[in-house]
C-alpha cells in the first residue's frame, strides 16, 4: 500500500468510527443478505460482536503503516477462524463485499474510487494473511 492509501484508509475510517454501531449493524445485515447460511457461524450477541469487529478494523487501520507488526496476530486470528469457528473460504469475500458496501453506504460522498481502491487492497492484504494463517492450520 502507499502512503496515501494508508492515509485514506485512516481518514475515512476516523469518518465512521461516530457511526460505528450502526456501521456494524449495516455490515452484518448485508453480510447475512449475501450469504444467510454465516449468520449459524455467531452463536453470540451480534451488539457485541458488532463492537468486536469495530474494535478489530480500528485496530488494523491504526496498524496499516506498520502492517508487519500485525500480520502475525491476523495470520493467527485465521487459524482461530479456521479451528474454532470452521469459516469457509468463501466467505471471505463476502466478507469483503459487505465491508466495501458498508464503508459506501457510511460515507457517502467521501467513498471515492481513491478510498474505494485502498480499502479494497486493505482488505486483500490483511484477508489474504487470514487465509495464509488458515491454511498453516491445516
């Protein structure tokens, strides 16, 4: 990634970190929509796990510019999808699908092509670690 896309990436998400809970929510209808055969795979309360994964993006947004030093621990989070949660390949881009529709639908106007395009790669980039962590599982 470049600079830049690190810091679009950044910014945008500073944008939606006001509206996060309603971002989950956005996030989980649409991921569900996609594919209604992953809601089996969140057993708990989706309000937490909204908070989770809101938690989690901040995370590895505020490390994309040091993406080395979380790699591991995404690879890791892999493996823990792989093992305890038995989450499909395929999902993945789902996953992805509904983030990018989310992060639109939260930004509006400001989901340019630019943002668009980093977000895209950020995602490629830390759900191909997740993968690579899944299959070290294997």
């Amino acid at each position: 990634m470049t600079p830049e896309q690190v810091t679009l990436v950044k910014e945008s998400w500073e944008k939606v970190k006001p509206i996060s809970e309603q971002a989950a929510e956005l996030f989980y209808g649409r991921l569900f929509t996609l594919d209604p055969s992953l809601r089996a795979l969140f057993k708990g309360d989706m309000s937490e796990q909204g908070k989770k994964l809101m938690s989690t993006i901040t995370l590895a947004v505020t490390s994309l510019d040091r993406l080395e030093t979380i790699l591991p621990t995404v690879q890791a989070l892999g493996r823990k999808h792989a093992v305890e949660y038995e989450v499909p390949d395929s999902s993945y881009a789902t996953v992805g699908e509904a983030l990018i529709w989310t992060l639109g639908q939260g930004l509006g106007d400001d989901f340019t092509e630019d943002v668009k395009e980093a977000w895209l790669l950020t995602y490629t980039t830390l759900s191909g670690a997740m993968l690579s962590g899944k299959s070290a599982a294997a």
